[in-house]
C-alpha cells in the first residue's frame, strides 16, 4: 500500500481528525456498525445490573455538604437531584447516560475505523469480561474518569491545550485514582505527541497538582456525615452508611483492612498482559525508525500503572479490569501515535499470533463482578435473563 493510498483511507476512517478538526464524519461503515452493536449486546447480556447503594452513595458526596475527596460529580448533581428528592432513579438515569455517553464515543471511532488489529482492540474490550463489567459497576465513579480524559484527548486532538488541560486537571476532584488511571495515559499522549517540552511539562502540572492538594487535604469536614445524611432523610433508598467511613480513616488504618500482597497476586495475570504483552507486541511490530525506547516506557507506565491500585482500596477484580482497559487504550494511542509518524499500521503474524495467545491466557482468569460471575451465555442463562426483565426482578432497587 502506498503512502497516499494509506493517507486517503486514514482520513476516511477519520483517524486524521486531529489534522482535519472540520471534515465532516465521513467513512461510515454499516459493517463496522453491526460488529459494534452485537459486541455491546453481548457486554450488556454480561453484566448489567442496577447500581449498587455503595455506587449511589458515593455520587450523592458533595462539596456543600463538606467532603473534600471524590467531590465533583455529587457536588455538580446536588441541584438537580434536589428537584428529584434526590431519588435513586434519578442517579441510575446519570449513571447510564455516562455510560451510554462512553460507549457511543467508542462506537463512532470503531465504525469510521477499516478493521484492523488496532479497531479489534475496541471489540475485543466489549466481548471480554472487561465490556461487561462497566456494565456491571454502573454508579462507580471510574467511568467518568474515562469520560474526562476522552474528553481531554479530543480537546487536545482540536488543540485547544489549555481547555484539554483544564478537564484533566479536575479528574482526581471525580475520584483520587485519577492519578492511577486515567492521568498516566493523559502524560503519555502529551509527551510523546507534544513537540515542545514546557508546554507538555505544563499540561501535566495542574493535574498533579490537584492530585497532590486532595491528597493532603483532610478527605471531610467534621460535620460533613451528617449534612449529608441529613440531605438523604427522605430520599427513596437508604444510603450504605459504610461509603462514609471511607471519609473518616486513614489510608495506614485501611491497609489493616486487606492484604496488598494478595490483590497484586489476584491480579497478576492482568500484571502480566498490560506490562508483558505491551512490550511483546511491542518488540514484535514491524522495525520502523519510529520505535522510540523512551516513549515505549511512557506507554508501559500508562498500561501497568493500575496495578498499583492495590495500595488504594480492597477492590481487587476492579483494579483488574482498570488494568486490562488501560491496556487495551494503550495499546490504541500507541498504534495510532505510530501511524502519526508516517508509518502505515499493519501487524505483523507475530503480533497477531502474540494478540491471540495473549487473549487465551486472559480468558483463563477466574474473572468475577462485584456481586456475582458473568452471566454464561447459553440457553439455561439467557432464560432466566429474560425472566428477570419479565417479572422486573432485574429493575429493582438493590438492597445494598
């Protein structure tokens, strides 16, 4: 393939965007389009659920009522949740539009993209439990994180670097992983895309910064329970008192609570597939002037930063699945950075063969949602699935 050949179909599979912020969406694949919904189909057969009580409660926390950690989206929810009595369904119907919001962000990439290695990559999230997981922890603060550095890297992508750099910098006010998660994949976009050091050095900064002030500031008020609870007296579920705690302990008296040592070895295969299969698929690619060390180290610190989330929380098959998703995301930026440099992305049969091998150790992770398993695709499963949406079982408040 020729080099403008590759440049006319990257452009009409919309991955010039950045270079073209006007060109309309052009490239539409109906094909791509089926692929994607029956992909989604299958992650929301997997795990959907209503939003735990733990989830709800954490999205009513707010700065009126004095938190200082995990603020931001309670605090932007508060006015409009008070014209709703702050009901439950009123934040299950924030929680879906996010998610809704997400995916369909994923869907028009995938659609306007050939298929490839790096589009399956899109496909192979959604079919893997990882897709049906983020169905499964509808409520939990991680998706609007994801939505925030999207957010930030189309800003960035119509360089607007300064707005791009606002948003990031209000993430960790979403939830303190930020610094974990989404941040390291935001620093790596920047540097290694960003030809001038002391506005990447700038773009970052404000990010941290933030990061480093919730850190040091105390998590509450001394009286920020029982506003809070007080808010809540008369809404339509019980808040679970124990989201509260988490605002009162140190992270020394947390880490009494769990074994770190047995979270990072529950989640060692993911360890292994973000860190280990970035650099064997890595080292595999075709040999290009453009295979920068350094950057390749960025990315591995981007997709293996989560596992780091095991000194953060008890959360361990969620830390997991954070891991493969920065994995795969890594995977995507790192693919399309390269075709920025000139290089047409083609992988090679060690890439794919390393992709497939890969993908079949992963599928032999003892994988587990919050509550319960994955729902098994078969007949038995499928049955009662349409039994809980007939009788509305599946539409009920959960009781924690």
């Amino acid at each position: 393939m020729s080099i403008a050949q590759y440049e006319s179909d990257r452009r009409i599979a919309g991955t010039g965007a950045a270079e073209e912020p006007g060109e309309p969406l052009r490239g539409f694949r109906w094909n791509n389009l089926a692929i994607y919904l029956a992909a989604v189909t299958a992650a929301a057969y997997t795990g959907f659920r209503l939003p735990l009580l733990w989830a709800t409660t954490f999205q009513t926390v707010s700065l009126q009522d004095g938190f200082h950690r995990r603020f931001l989206i309670g605090t932007i929810l508060q006015p409009f949740a008070a014209l709703f009595g702050y009901s439950y369904w009123f934040y299950t119907g924030v929680t879906f539009l996010a998610l809704a919001i997400l995916l369909t962000v994923l869907g028009v990439i995938f659609v306007r993209s050939p298929l490839s290695g790096r589009s399956v990559l899109i496909v192979v999230w959604l079919l893997f439990p990882t897709g049906g997981f983020w169905f499964d922890e509808a409520g939990y603060l991680d998706q609007f994180l994801y939505l925030g550095l999207l957010a930030a890297l189309w800003l960035r992508s119509r360089q607007r670097f300064w707005a791009a750099t606002a948003v990031m910098a209000l993430t960790p006010l979403i939830h303190e992983i930020a610094a974990l998660t989404v941040m390291p994949v935001y620093a790596f976009v920047v540097l290694t895309e960003e030809p001038r050091v002391k506005r990447a050095i700038a773009m970052i900064v404000p990010a941290a910064l933030t990061g480093a002030v919730i850190l040091l500031d105390h998590p509450a008020a001394a009286n920020a329970v029982d506003r809070s609870r007080h808010r809540l007296a008369h809404a339509d579920w019980q808040p679970r008192l124990q989201v509260y705690g988490v605002f009162s302990q140190t992270q020394k008296q947390a880490w009494h609570l769990y074994s770190i040592h047995g979270i990072m070895v529950y989640n060692l295969p993911m360890i292994v597939l973000a860190v280990g299969g970035f650099w064997l698929l890595h080292l595999t690619g075709r040999r290009t002037p453009h295979r920068h060390w350094a950057h390749a180290v960025l990315a591995t610190a981007a997709a293996g930063g989560p596992m780091l989330l095991a000194f953060a929380g008890w959360d361990a098959m969620r830390w997991g699945y954070i891991l493969a998703t920065n994995f795969c995301l890594v995977m995507w930026l790192w693919w399309g950075w390269q075709e920025k440099q000139g290089t047409p992305f083609q992988m090679t049969t060690p890439q794919w063969t390393l992709l497939i091998v890969l993908l079949l150790l992963a599928s032999r992770t003892p994988f587990a949602y919050l509550e319960t398993g994955p729902r098994i695709l078969d007949w038995d499963g499928v049955a009662d699935f349409l039994k809980s949406i007939h009788h509305g079982t599946l539409f009920r408040i959960p009781p924690f």
